[in-house]
C-alpha cells in the first residue's frame, strides 16, 4: 500500500498570521521510513502535531490506512499514531516509569492486565525493564528519552512518529536509540537535524522549508545533493563522508 | 537537563510510619490537624490528648531533631505574626501590661499562646506526613480517599514539575550569574523580574507541550495509580478519631 499515509493539500495558519504548512501533499507507503529534514522554523513539529489531530481543523486531508482523520476517528486515529516529543520531560508526567508507558494503553480501552504486558514488552525493547518502579524525572536524559519512545510503542501504533529523538543524546545513547528503531517493524517518520541518522533510518527523505515541501527523494540522493542542501541550510557533520556509501 | 535529587521531603529512615497506608496517614493527619484548628483551647488539659498524639507520631516517625528544626523553620511568618496579636488583639480591652506606652492586651497573649501552640503542631504534622510518605504516596493515598482525579491531578503535576522548575530556573540563575550579575542590591531586581516573567511563560508554554503529549495517548481525565503494598495501623487510626473526639467534647459537652 503505497499511500498508507497520504496527506493532500495540507496548509495551517498560527493565530497571529505565520503560515507554518503550505500545500502540503505526500504519500508514505506501509513499513516505509520517512525523513523530514529542514532548517529551524520550518514547519516540521507542525506537520507532527497534525498527525495526531492536535491542531484541531484540518485545512487539508489527511488519511492513515483508507481511515480518514475526522473528528469521529480521531480516537483510533491518536492510537494508530504514535508522537514521541522532542523533550521527554513534557511526554513523562506519571510517578513510576511502569505507570507511564501504560497511560496510554490503558486510554485506548486494554485491560490493566494487556496494558501492563504491552507496557513491559514495549520497556524490553528500548532496555528500560530494570527502571519499571523508578521516578520518570529521576531518569537520566537517554534513558527518559527510551521511556518515552516505550510509552507511545506500547499502544501499538501503526505509525510512529519522531520529533527529534537525537537531541541530546551523548553518542552511545544515540547508537542505542538508531538499533532500536532499525529494529521496529512499523512505518516511521523521523524528523531531525541528525543527518547521518536520517541516512541511517529512512530510506527516504524531504526536505520541508517555509511550510513547503522542497524535494522528496531517497535520503541518499538528497544529502548527496549540494545545491539543494545549500538551498535549505543543511549540511553534514564536519568530517562526515558519504563516498564509501557509493559501492 | 539531569534532575537533581536534593529538594524530595521524603527521608528514607524505614520507620514504623513509612510502611503505614498513605490514606490513613493522609486522613489521621487531616482529622488531628480539624481537632487542633477546632479546640477552643478553654479546657487546656484535655488538650494534652493532642500534644501527645503528635509528640508520639514524631518519635515513632523517626525523624532527626536536627531535620525537625530545619523544617519546623517555615513556621517563623507565623510566629512573627502571633507576636503582633498582643497589640491588636483587644478583646475584652483588659490591659496586661504596657511596654513604651503600647498597651499589650491579655486577649491577644492568649490568642498569641493558642496561634503558636496549633501552628507548631499542624507544622509538625505536615513535617511527619512529608517525611514519611512520598509524593507519588500521597497522590496514591488521595486516589484512595475517593479525592476528586482533576484535584489528584494538578496536585501530581505541579509535585512533577516542581523539580523540572527548579531546575529551570537554577539554569536562568547561572545563566544570569556567568554574565556578571550580582543578586545583592535592590536595582538588581530588575533582571529578576524578567527572569520570572520568563520563567511563567515557559512554565505556560510547557504545560501547552505535556498537555498536547497526554492527549495524543488519549488521556480522558484520570491519571491511574497501580496498587502498592502497606500495613494498616488501628492505632494510627485510633489516634486521629481519639483527637477528633477530644475536640468534639471540648466543643459540645463542656
């Protein structure tokens, strides 16, 4: 299924005038892996936001499998996707790690029992099991960052979607955290300023700007491309080199 | 962007106290702290019956008289305001005695006694509560006493983003600090102002972020608290009702 996410025409205004999405229209296929890429400003934690229907109104459709998002379906809809926030901090809130990554299976009608193994099976994967009692703010900040990503993949979604997961992360951490999403078998949308990881992940991209869509293309193709890099404030790591990928 | 672990209330010290349900902790204390506000403190002996209830909680809650001192310290504005009663407090205008022509009235050296005496021990009560339960705890115990969830609710955020708060703002400080800035002087006041203006507008903006966060879980409301394992404690129990009754007595009988 080529157009399991599609997305057509998608704008949306802030109150005070700032067009943050401007005609936005994409296709992502079933198990496919996006990256957004662009600058600071431009658009891609709105985009983000529209996924889960948080923005309210849609100036625009969007649909997840045939199901489009509307009011009425945005229940499922908010279990299919899952959002994992740029800071952990604003995505723990519960007392206990356990309790945390089970908020939301328990919000999307499993019982207490199902949630509890959705929740230990979703903190196996990211290596948080020996944390399960401990406080989310006591946690240092990859590993809040593993909660977090626990707390939406134990919903089961269909789709998860990253904003960011690099940030801050000390290199071990972000290997850590590029292992366990190489081995999740759902689709992915990965936005970051980590191109390498993008490269890693998706084996596609887009570049977003000013609300609009630059390029789609494979993540190669575009890191390889120097005008439209440029063009878009984006450059790799000092000392990155992409000619050994070539072969 | 690491926590610190310094500011929690809770000591771990494994006393009788900590093991006890944090519902019968939470509801005795609350019955003490009524029976105390309530006592008219006419019949001053039976009050004893209160004064030992919390003299006893502390002993068996273990805390260290060092830390009891340190904490009962919050209580100071209050004293300071219970030493102004005298003055004020006419009453029956019968004048004790006078210093530099301020007439010191007898009503409000009882009122100033009867402040002091029930602030230090409603103070006592919330060090004892603090030091033995811990907040998720209470928040736990709340949920048990059938507390409305929206009130459980903003209380388990703001104990949550106490500590992301503190933090924040130890940043702001240093950040201030490493440009030069000195906190002596009242011109210097200033920067703090815009410092806490700023500090209101993140703290909004991030409650916007935690909120978008819960709803894309689905949250409906209710923040759900697995069960934990305590003792129960009649004697505990026994203590507030005992208070509670005590006061009843003083209020209605005598």
């Amino acid at each position: 299924m080529n157009n399991y996410l599609s997305i057509k025409n998608l704008s949306f205004e802030y109150p005070d005038g700032f067009k943050a999405l401007d005609n936005i229209s994409l296709n992502l296929a079933e198990k496919g892996r996006l990256g957004i890429l662009g600058p600071n400003g431009a658009g891609k934690t709105t985009l983000l936001l529209h996924l889960n229907g948080i923005l309210g109104k849609l100036n625009g459709d969007i649909s997840l499998a045939g199901t489009p998002f509307t009011d009425e379906n945005i229940k499922n809809i908010r279990k299919s996707v899952g959002l994992v926030f740029q800071d952990p901090d604003d995505q723990l809130f519960m007392p206990t790690v356990l309790e945390d990554v089970m908020f939301g299976p328990r919000n999307f009608g499993f019982s207490f029992d199902e949630a509890k193994d959705l929740a230990l099976t979703a903190l196996e994967k990211v290596k948080m099991l020996d944390f399960i009692n401990k406080a989310p703010h006591h946690l240092s900040f990859g590993q809040k960052r593993k909660v977090a990503i626990a707390s939406v993949l134990a919903s089961k979604p269909d789709l998860i979607v990253l904003d960011e997961p690099s940030s801050n992360l000390d290199p071990a951490s972000r290997r850590e955290l590029i292992e366990i999403l190489k081995t999740l078998n759902i689709t992915i949308i990965l936005v970051t300023h980590d191109l390498p990881m993008a490269l890693e992940v998706c084996e596609n991209s887009l570049i977003l700007n000013n609300g609009k869509i630059k390029i789609i293309d494979s993540t190669y193709n575009i890191l390889t491309n120097e005008k439209i890099m440029k063009e878009n404030r984006l450059e790799l790591p000092f000392g990155f080199a992409l000619h050994h990928l070539e072969d | 962007m690491e926590t610190s672990h310094h500011h929690h209330l809770e000591i771990h010290n494994f006393s009788k106290l900590n093991a006890v349900k944090p519902q019968t902790k939470l509801l005795v204390i609350f019955l003490i702290i009524l029976s105390i506000a309530f006592y008219k403190m006419e019949t001053l002996n039976l009050f004893f019956i209160h004064v030992s209830s919390v003299i006893y909680l502390l002993i068996i809650s273990k805390i260290t008289f060092k830390t009891y001192i340190k904490r009962l310290s919050i209580d100071i504005p209050f004293v300071l305001f219970a030493f102004f009663l005298p003055f004020i407090s006419k009453g029956s205008g019968k004048v004790a005695w006078e210093i530099m022509g301020l007439a010191v009235y007898e009503t409000g050296l009882i009122e100033m006694r009867n402040l002091i005496i029930k602030i230090t021990l409603c103070v006592t009560l919330a060090i004892i509560l603090t030091a033995t339960t811990s907040t998720v705890e209470i928040i736990y115990g709340m949920q048990k006493l059938k507390i409305s969830p929206l009130l459980i609710s903003i209380f388990s955020f703001a104990i949550r983003y106490i500590d992301v708060f503190i933090d924040e703002l130890k940043r702001v400080k240093t950040s201030m600090k490493s440009r030069g800035y000195s906190e002596k002087g009242l011109k210097n006041l200033k920067p703090i102002a815009f410092a806490s203006g700023a500090m209101l507008i993140r703290g909004y903006e991030r409650g916007e972020r935690v909120y978008n966060s819960m709803i894309s879980r689905g949250f409906n409301g209710y923040l759900e608290l697995h069960d934990r394992e305590y003792i129960s404690s009649n004697t505990i129990f026994l203590i507030g009702i005992f208070c509670l009754a005590t006061t009843i007595f003083e209020q209605f009988v005598i």
